[in-house]
C-alpha cells in the first residue's frame, strides 16, 4: 500500500525529532548534565522510525541499545521528557513506572531493555507466544545491533519463533562497526539476513538510510505476521557517524576511523534523503522543512527545561519500589 502524504511527512518529521533529541542527549553529557555516558545514534534514525512509526499500540518492542534506543522509543510514543528525565536521575524518569534507557512502558507496549546485548530475543519470543494465544494480531518487533545476532540467543529465538509460527519480526540494526571492531571480521558474509533462510524465514536486506525503504520492508512483514504466518528478518544497512560513545576515542581496531569514510556516509544521512524526496514529490516546501525542524527543536527544548526541573528520588523505599519492581 503507498503512503499518503500524511503518512511521509509523519516518517519525516519523526526522523528529525529522533535527531533533535539526539542532538539534546549529546549537550547535555558534554555540559555534565548527564553524569554518565551517551552512545549517539546519529545517522541511524531510519531504522527505528522507519519500523516504529506505525507500530499499533498493543503491538511490543523490544529495542536495541544502540542511541539508547531513542529511535524506536521516542517513535512508540515513550516521551522525550521521560527519556531525559531518565538520563537526570530525575523522578520521572525512574519512579513513576516508565523509564528511558531502561525502555519500560507496557501501556505503549515496550516492555523493558534486556540487561545484556542480545537478550532481548527470548523476551521477544516469550511475548510472541502470549500474543498468538491471545489471538488479537499484535506483533512483537525487536530490534538488536548486528553483533548481537552472533549469539546463541538469536538463533535459539528464531527457531522457536519459526517453527510455532509466532508474529515476531526481527530486525537487524547493522552500522557495520561493534564497539570499536568491524563486523567483517567477525561474520563469514556480506548480508545478515542470509540468516533467515537457513529456517525457512522471509528475509530482506534493505537501505537503512532511507526510511521509506524501511517502512516498505518492515509493513510488509507485519502483515505477514498478522495474517499468522509467522516470523520475518530484515537486515538494514546503516552506519554509525559518531564514535561508541561521545567523547570516546573513535578508532577500529587500535586506529583511527577515516574522516574519509564517515564523510561518504553523511552523505546519505537520512533526514536529507528524505528532504530530497519528498521536495522532488512536491510533498514539502523547504517552508515546511523549516517549520518542522524548529517544531521538533521547541520539543526537545521544552522536554530538557521540564526533565531537568523534575526532582530527585530521595526515598530509597520509593525507588525500590517503582524503579526495579513492577506489581
């Protein structure tokens, strides 16, 4: 089914909140707002919002750890001021039953981030089962950096996920680097989707910098998994502009990355291929263009002012309580 023009300015305009708030995340640790660490998704905004952005409400995501998951979160509708809040150390961000990180919100059907790479499959799958039993066609989406689909995790996952039929659709993060290692030293081919086939499941490889290209892909396996035909894989090419994490040494293996190399990628960054596409399509003005842009910076600027000004847990028994159980 094409989009209607509604639909592409919605995937546009959530590819340039996701970078707002990015852009928010890495000020704030570099001005000590944020005490710990940030590992930027910049350039990799397709993915998440190219696979999240129509995602029904009761549908469940189980998202990867890459941008600390802003890409797919901010997009199923977790706030940004939750997810900053989180960052803070505020209230809102560890007390009041959602998280950012930590990705918790069963109401927006995200049910929290595993605590290991990769151990987001079996939760994935577990909740693929009570799915199907339920019977209401919701599907269970995860979405995990490539080197993750190297663990036994993944593949225990999707022979369960492929031989009961169950809606899960698996969707490869792939910006080539794990860490500070490339993942062609680590994987024997080119594709991760050639995964999929060896149990008899649809996979795709497609362009992770064009989220229209995503959304193609990705649509097409929530049919498939609504309509009980069981899992997908679909493998997205992307790649990763900032170092592991701001302010880190950016190398591969001991050297420095090539400015080079970075350089061609933001080239294809996804918020000017999609500009460019839908300027060409006559869709959006470079008059819209603007207006969204500072819509979504008002966002993140009102979210910062509100996440920072919310208070610190100070009750030990209050944190224990709605921070790391759940009733």
């Amino acid at each position: 089914m094409d989009l209607t023009k509604e639909q592409k300015i919605r995937l546009y305009t959530n590819l340039v909140r996701v970078r707002k708030l990015d852009e928010t995340m890495v000020k704030a640790l570099l001005t000590g707002k944020i005490s710990t660490f940030f590992h930027s998704g910049e350039g990799q905004e397709a993915v998440g919002v190219g696979a999240c952005s129509f995602l029904r409400e009761d549908d469940y995501l189980f998202p990867s750890h890459r941008g600390h998951a802003i890409s797919k979160t901010l997009i199923k509708g977790l706030p940004a001021r939750i997810i900053l809040a989180e960052h803070y150390g505020r209230i809102t961000g560890c007390c009041d039953g959602v998280s950012g990180f930590h990705t918790c919100d069963m109401k927006l059907g995200i049910p929290g981030m595993s605590g290991t790479l990769g151990g987001h499959f079996p939760l994935a799958v577990g909740m693929g089962l009570a799915a199907q039993l339920r019977g209401k066609k919701q599907v269970v989406m995860v979405i995990e950096g490539e080197g993750t689909y190297a663990r036994g995790t993944f593949h225990e996952s999707m022979i369960m996920a492929a031989t009961w039929k169950l809606p899960n659709l698996f969707i490869v993060e792939n910006n080539q680097i794990m860490g500070n290692t490339p993942v062609k030293i680590i994987h024997p081919k080119d594709d991760f989707a050639d995964l999929g086939f060896g149990y008899g499941v649809p996979a795709k490889v497609v362009d992770g910098q064009d989220v229209f290209a995503v959304h193609k892909e990705v649509q097409t396996a929530i049919d498939r998994a609504r309509a009980d035909e069981g899992p997908s894989l679909i493998e997205c090419k992307t790649y990763r502009i900032q170092p592991h994490a701001v302010g880190l040494p950016d190398t591969l293996l001991g050297r420095p990355r090539t400015q080079e190399e970075i350089e061609v990628w933001r080239k294809r960054d996804p918020i000017k291929l999609a500009q460019k596409r839908l300027l060409k399509e006559g869709v959006l003005t470079q008059v819209d263009i603007e207006k969204i842009d500072g819509g979504a910076a008002n966002e993140m600027e009102e979210a910062d002012r509100l996440a920072w000004a919310d208070p610190m847990p100070t009750d030990p028994k209050e944190i224990l309580k709605k921070a790391l159980y759940a009733e």
